[in-house]
C-alpha cells in the first residue's frame, strides 16, 4: 500500500508559489474546501515537501526561485513513488510553448493566471476524485 492510499494523504495540497498573496489566497481557499495544506514559496521547498510530506495535489508555479516549477514536475514525475501524486501548474505563463512544456513535463493540469477561484477549486475536485 502507497503512503497515497492513506485517508489523511488524499486531502493533502501544496501550494508551491514564491508571490505571498497568491499562497494567501490558495492557503484560504484550499482549507475552506476542506484541505490539508502545505505551502513551499520556492522550488526547492516543494520538492522537499513533496518527498516529506506526500501530497496528493500540487499546484505548483512554473517560475520560482532556486528550481523552476517545469523542474520540480519532471524530478516528481522521474519517481515512481510519487505516480499518484497530482500536479496542477498555476502560472502567468500562458504561452503554447509553456503549457507544451509544463504537460511535457508531466503536469496533469496547466492553469493560466489569472484564474477564476471557483473554477480552480472545481478543477482541483476532479483531480483529486
């Protein structure tokens, strides 16, 4: 049995963003849907948390000091530990290239910023379903 299978872990989301009133408001909206939250404010911290702590969902910025969110999907999606682990990417990079390059990387989402707040939690229930 994966440390994904557990009750307490399905309900576990990193918000991996380094602009502090974009974590405030994931923080806020995440635990209001009933969410156990994590926060990591660059690449390297949520790689840490992700092996440390498991979540089930990250949504994770695609530009952020240390590692980029495009490395911390690929060294995630490199682990066969963390296949069930959910990545959304949540960024201002809205250009093709950049979504080809987040989904190429193993995101299972790419969000552009900015987003509306009810559709991304909706988004968030699927993935996490």
């Amino acid at each position: 049995m994966s440390l994904n299978a557990s009750p307490a872990a399905s309900r576990k989301v990193l918000i991996a963003d380094d602009e502090p009133n974009i974590v405030i408001s994931l923080e806020f909206m995440m635990k209001r849907a009933g969410y156990e939250v994590l926060v990591a404010r660059d690449g390297l911290e949520a790689l840490e948390k992700i092996r440390a702590e498991h979540p089930r969902l990250v949504l994770l910025d695609a530009t952020m000091p240390g590692m980029s969110g495009f490395d911390v999907c690929a060294a995630v999606r490199a682990d066969a530990t963390f296949r069930d682990t959910r990545i959304m990417m949540l960024t201002a990079k809205g250009r093709e290239s950049d979504m080809a390059r987040g989904m190429g990387a193993g995101a299972d989402l790419y969000v552009t910023k900015p987003f509306s707040t009810r559709e991304l939690v909706q988004k968030v229930e699927e993935l996490m379903a």
